[in-house]
C-alpha cells in the first residue's frame, strides 16, 4: 500500500487567516474568543463566540463570486487555495483525474438559509434567491474546490456532525493508500455561528455563558468549565502518496499513518459516559498504524469544555494508555480556538502536523482549577517543548461520531 503524507497546509480560524499565524498565537496561548459583532446578540444566553477577522472574500474572490457562496464555502476555498500554494503543486504538471478532494462541513449554508428565510417572510417567494439551494448544500464546499482546481477524481463531503475534519482526512488517507488516487484535498469548513444556531445551542445549555470574560471561556478540564464557545473557520490539508511527493521532490509536513472511527450507538448528543466509543475508535487508529499505546507522544483531545465531554474522554484515554496515561501529554487546542465544529479536525490536525514538526506541544489554556476527574496531563497554560515523533488527534460528534488520526514526523532517513 501507499504511505501518505502531509504536504500543504490551509487554515481560516479565530486565531488567524493563515496555518503559520494560527500556530503561532497558539503557541503563545492566545485566546480568539470575543464578543460577537456580526450581530446583536445581546438578548442571547451566550454573546461571545470565535469568530474569523479580516476575511476578504470580495477581495480573494471578487464581487459577483463572493456573493455566490456561503461564508463556509468562502472559508474551505481560501483555505483550500493556501495549502495547495503551500504544497508547490502545479495544476498542469498534475493529473487532475487522481486528484481527489475530501471536504465536509456540519451545518453548510446555514447563514444563507437564515437570510433567505427571513427574505421569504418579510418580502415574499419571489423574491427568494435561486441560488439558496446550491449556497446551502453541505457538499458545496467540495464542489467548489474540485471547480476551482478541476480536480476530476473522487469527491466526498463527509457529514459527522464535529468529526468531519478527521472523517475526511482518514477517509482521504485510505483512498490514496490504496491507490485510487495521488493527491487530495482533506478537512472540513464551518460558519455557523448565526442567531438561530447560538440560540439552539444556548437553549440546549451547550454553551458556555462566561460572558464578561471571553478569553477564559472555553476552559476544558477545567473544574469551572460550562459548556464549548462557537467558532467559525476552515482546515484544509493536502494529503500525497509518499510516491508522488518524492519524486517533485516535495517538502513533508508529517505522515497520515492511521485512521480509526467508531459509533457511540448511544444518544443523539451526549456522548458516552464511559468514552467507550471514543477509546475503540483510537483502539483502531493504532491498529492500522501497527503501533501501540507506548508509541505515541502526545494527544490532541477533542476537548470542548464541556463536564461530560471531557470527562468521558479522559476515560478513554485511561482505558487505552492504562498506567502510562497520566505520562502522555494532553493539549486541548479549543482552549484558544474554540469550537470550530466540523472545521474542527482539520484545524486540528494542521497544529498537530506543526507540533510534530517544531517539537512544541500548544497548551491547554485556562486551566486553572484541575477537575479531580480529569487528571491526566493537559499542558496547562504553557507551551511546552518535547521530542516528538508520533501524534494522536480526537474528534467526536453529536450522533455518536468518532473519528481518530495518527501522525507521524518524517525524518530525512523515512
């Protein structure tokens, strides 16, 4: 089979439009989160979320484009457009019949249907765009990148609710393992965070209501933690055949060495309290990579900040890495991120590539006051050096979804 490796990297987040920006300030614990402006969300539980700045999407796109897409697929093609600059790939020196992309989003066009609801209730149906449907799809974040590059092959818009990011990625991973394709565009988009989706989220008490202190919001692990912060972004990987990317000689950001993904077959939003559909499917993501527990050198949790979440999680983890668990670094990137939904694994695995890469472990911010049930060790506040070889990155989502992906550094002798 094929080894596949990462070779450009694409990232839309609160904490920067750029992967080097966005890795940095996580270096350094910052927080992205901040009160909401792009509305009045001051009758809301929860006013504050992660949002995306300085986004030019008439800028990058023009006008008339700009206008035809959804925030989020805004979001996967900048995203999509800097990792494949970021790769050195050349579209004529590439063959677009093997190139596949691999891109999902949990909630697609959300913004636009919202907009074109309230079109339709204060001025009519005739005056509803024709081009909600297509802005509104989920899918339309991989349609537009496979348009936009003409990439012929394969094309896949996972819906894993939180999980996408991975779910693409490790699915992207086993196409080109096989041999089905050479390259492909694997992550996920998300610009969810509309008056609708805050209130539903803030009704189902998921969010967190730190209001006056945005920056301390988003606190997994922490004993005071009360729900996840929205935010918004994309994280867009290129996946290669190791075949492929030797011989244009290409610069390697880290190895996709395994993939697991299970089912909770639980509940519809809570996840299991044990974590035992999260602990079978980083069981399985170790059995495809052939390592075990021992091998890996840092986790990246999916951690929202929410008590049973990162309960259940730090469970498994027990579960799997038994009596060396409490010797695994643990960091939880929606800490400074917040919840990228299924943006999330994408971004994810970019800062765990860059981690891999730079030998930094990001920290797990906000972690003032540990939880007695959570006591595994989550790198509080400080980013910390360490040698690093082999990564393991969580995502879970609503549904019962899991999805696992392992990384691994390449050296120059791989």
């Amino acid at each position: 089979m094929e080894r596949v490796v990462i070779t450009g990297l694409g990232a839309i987040s609160p904490l920067g439009n750029d992967a080097d920006s966005m890795w940095k300030r996580m270096v350094a614990g910052e927080s992205g989160i901040r009160e909401i402006e792009d509305f009045d969300a001051s009758e809301f539980k929860t006013r504050i979320a992660g949002t995306v700045r300085d986004f030019d999407a008439e800028g990058l796109f023009g006008k008339r484009e700009a206008r035809r897409m959804d925030r989020f697929t805004q979001f996967a093609l900048a995203a999509a457009q800097m990792a494949w600059d970021d790769s050195g790939l050349e579209a004529e020196k590439t063959d677009l019949e093997r190139l596949a992309v691999y891109v999902g989003s949990g909630t697609g066009g959300i913004r636009t249907l919202h907009e074109q609801e309230t079109v339709l209730r204060e001025r009519g149906p005739d005056r509803v765009s024709p081009l909600l449907v297509p802005m509104m799809i989920s899918n339309m974040a991989a349609a537009s990148i496979s348009i936009r590059f003409g990439a012929m092959g394969p094309s896949m818009s996972p819906v894993t609710a939180c999980s996408i990011g991975n779910t693409s990625i490790g699915e992207a991973f086993r196409l080109i393992r096989l041999g089905i394709s050479d390259i492909a565009f694997a992550g996920g988009a998300e610009a969810a965070i509309t008056p609708i989706s805050l209130a539903s989220f803030g009704n189902a008490t998921s969010l967190s209501t730190r209001n006056e202190e945005p920056a301390k919001a988003s606190r997994p692990f922490d004993a005071n933690r009360d729900g996840f912060v929205m935010a918004e972004g994309a994280g867009i990987l290129i996946l290669e055949s190791l075949t492929h990317a030797r011989k244009r000689g290409a610069r390697i950001y880290a190895e996709v060495i395994g993939y697991g993904a299970s089912s909770d077959a639980y509940h519809m939003v809570a996840t299991h309290p044990e974590g035992y559909g999260a602990y079978l499917a980083m069981r399985s993501a170790l059995a495809e990579a052939g390592i075990e527990a021992k091998d890996v050198d840092v986790i990246s949790a999916h951690a929202t900040s929410t008590q049973l979440g990162d309960r259940s999680e730090t469970l498994a983890i027990k579960r799997l890495f038994g009596e060396r668990s409490g010797r695994v670094p643990v960091t939880a990137n929606k800490s400074m991120l917040g919840h990228l939904l299924g943006a999330s694994g994408g971004v994810e695995a970019i800062a765990l590539a860059k981690s891999l890469q730079d030998g930094v472990i990001p920290p797990t911010i906000n972690l003032e006051n540990p939880d007695p049930e959570c006591d595994l060790d989550y790198v509080p506040n400080v980013a910390r050096e360490a040698k690093l070889r082999i990564g393991m990155s969580n995502s879970f989502g609503f549904g019962g979804h899991n999805a696992v992906i392992v990384l691994s550094k390449m050296d120059s002798d791989n």
